[in-house]
C-alpha cells in the first residue's frame, strides 16, 4: 500500500507553491503523521511515507473524515482558492450512515472525494463505496497488486487533476499528471493541495 501512495505522490510536483499531500491513518485510532506542511520536496515525503507503520483495528472511515475535514483541510491551512481531493483507498468499507453523513458533510465543503476498492477480499460494498464519492468516481481493484498498475494513472490523470483557477488572474492549465491494504485520499491548489489519506491494518 505505502508503494503505491508513493507511486502517486511521486507523480506531482511537490513544493509550497504546488502540491502539498498529506498522509492520514486509522484502525481503531486515528492520527495523521504527515501533514499538508510537513514537507516540501518529494524525496523526502517517499522517505516519510515509507516509514509509517500499521494501526490495528477496525475500519474508522468517519473517524478518519472528520479528522480530515476538520485538522488537515482546515480553512487557516488550506488557502482559499486550493482545489481540494481526497481519495479513499480501501480493503473494508461497509454500508454505514456515519460515514455518509460525514462524507457528504465533507463534499459539501468542496471537496472532492475519489475511492479505490480492492475487492479480493470482498469486504468493500461496492455500491456505498460509489454513493460516498464525488460524480461516483470509484475505481475498484482486485488486489493489492494491482493498486499501481489499475489505479494510480485514473487517479492521477482523470480524478487527481484540476485546472487552477486565480482569483485575480486568468486560469492557469491543470497540472500534467499521471497514481496496499488501505484507504487513500489526493488534493490540490495553487496549483494545487493534495491528500493521501491512507488506513494500514493487517498487510
């Protein structure tokens, strides 16, 4: 799973005045040991990602929601005009009214939510992972092998990329862009703000 949020991350231009990412993580806690200011170059974000270790428990999406609604895109850290993504990438997610009242509260704040399934194990509803996303942007994956080669290049080149907007001047062109057990998240702005919000437990 880290291999592939750094297969995405590499994909961007990683600096304060573009893409920022962090890295959320949750089991039965929820804690986010990379933040959108915690580093400003790529090299040293794969070195990070790489170090983070496994929480066990269960699946606290909603946990995880919030902490990013609230902590990680929070309205005195992410600037005004950011394009703001978040992808869920998942081995267990579940039909649950929690999760959608926070996720919707989470899209109705402009962001866009984006999910990745790996079905394999078949513990992912398929159907709620959809209807938690934004336009129903979901790409589902059998196993965790196949994270790099059936989703990073969707998301980072469909679903992870959005033309910046100035508020005072004319638009910039979008970013060029091309994306293991886990739930991830992406984000833009000036050019962009970018989230991995990603849950480690048993793999």
């Amino acid at each position: 799973m880290l291999n592939f949020v750094s297969e995405v991350v590499k994909q961007y231009t990683i600096n304060p005045s573009c893409v920022r990412a962090a890295v959320i993580r949750y089991g039965n806690n929820v804690d986010a040991p990379i933040q959108l200011n915690s580093y400003s170059d790529i090299n040293r974000l794969v070195q990070a990602i790489g170090q983070i270790h496994q929480l066990g428990g269960r699946s606290n999406l909603a946990a995880a929601l919030r902490l990013l609604q609230t902590r990680i895109f929070a309205s005195n850290i992410v600037r005004s005009n950011a394009v703001q993504v978040a992808i869920i990438i998942t081995d267990q997610l579940q039909s649950n009214p929690q999760i959608l009242s926070v996720a919707n509260i989470v899209k109705s704040q402009g962001i866009t939510i984006v999910a990745v399934g790996i079905t394999g194990p078949a513990r992912v509803d398929t159907d709620f992972m959809y209807s938690i996303t934004s336009n129903r942007w979901a790409i589902e994956v059998g196993d965790y092998n196949q994270l790099i080669s059936g989703a990073r290049n969707t998301i980072v080149q469909q679903y992870g990329c959005f033309p910046y907007t100035s508020p005072t001047t004319t638009p910039i062109p979008a970013l060029t862009s091309t994306s293991d057990s886990s739930t991830g998240m992406f984000s833009f702005s000036k050019y962009s703000y970018y989230i991995s919000l990603v849950r480690l437990s048993g793999r």
